[in-house]
C-alpha cells in the first residue's frame, strides 16, 4: 500500500531512494542481529512511501560515524546525492548517518541544495522547509550531547 506524504513529490519518487544501514562496531554487527533486522525493515517504509527503486548501502557495517574512520558507503551517498540521483536518504533513526556535526551538517546542506528528503521510522523531513532544517540542526546537538547526559558535573 502506497502511502501519501506532503513533503515527498514526483521530483523525489523519479530519483532512487538509498537506504543506509550502519552499526558502530563488528561486536554490534555479530551481537545485535534485531538491530540490523529493523534498519533493513526501512526498505517497506520507502516502498510504502512510492519508491520502486531502492538501493541499500550497508558498506559502513561495523565502521564508527564519530570521524576518523573512512566510511565508503556513506562517501558515495553524499556523492550521489550531490548529483541529484537521490530522492531521498533513509535510516531507521537519522543519527545513523553521522555521529559528527560536519558529516551531518554536509548532508543536510547538500540535501537542501538538490531537495533530496531525509526518512526515519517516524519522520520525513525536507530540508529546504525551514522548521524541518532547524529540527536536524536540533537533533545532530542533542545526539552530540547524549554522552553526557546523567553524568554528575564538577
């Protein structure tokens, strides 16, 4: 069943959709199998959004987004989706795509630029729409933070 979204048009749906599939250590690839079952599980929702053409790039399994560690799968993301090719970007939670504030910065930039829509389970979210660029500015600062939080102060 096709489902209709406001932010998705026939500009996103012409152009493939990646999936991104990552996990930060090969102990959590071998360990937390559920984990990779459910961002997989993503391809029903773009589907079910009206995406025929869907690719999944999981190159990243096992390699960390916090930087410093060469990620080709999501180097050639960005890459197609700086040439237009992309529709849309999914992960089962937006904070798999970068665990640093430049990787994630660049790709919300470079989404705006070419109206590429970024999917998770819950949410589309359209770049060029002002409100949804200020909720991933919000959500990359809170994802930076979340180490720290419960941790006492001096």
């Amino acid at each position: 069943m096709i489902m209709k979204h406001e932010k998705i048009g026939p500009q996103h749906l012409e152009r493939r959709a990646i999936l991104y599939v990552r996990q930060s250590s090969a102990h959590q690839v071998l360990h937390n199998r559920e984990s990779s079952a459910l961002q997989y599980a993503m391809r029903e929702r773009l589907a079910d959004l009206g995406w025929s053409r869907i690719e999944t790039v999981d190159d990243d399994l096992g390699r960390s987004a916090a930087g410093g560690v060469a990620r080709e799968g999501f180097d050639r993301m960005i890459a197609d989706v700086c040439l237009g090719k992309v529709g849309a970007v999914a992960a089962r939670e937006v904070s798999r795509f970068a665990r640093n504030s430049r990787d994630w910065q660049h790709l919300i930039e470079m989404c705006r630029v070419v109206d590429t829509v970024l999917i998770d389970q819950e949410t589309v979210y359209a770049p060029r729409d002002g409100n949804d660029r200020l909720l991933l500015g919000l959500l990359c600062g809170v994802r930076h933070k979340r180490p720290y939080v419960g941790q006492p102060t001096m």
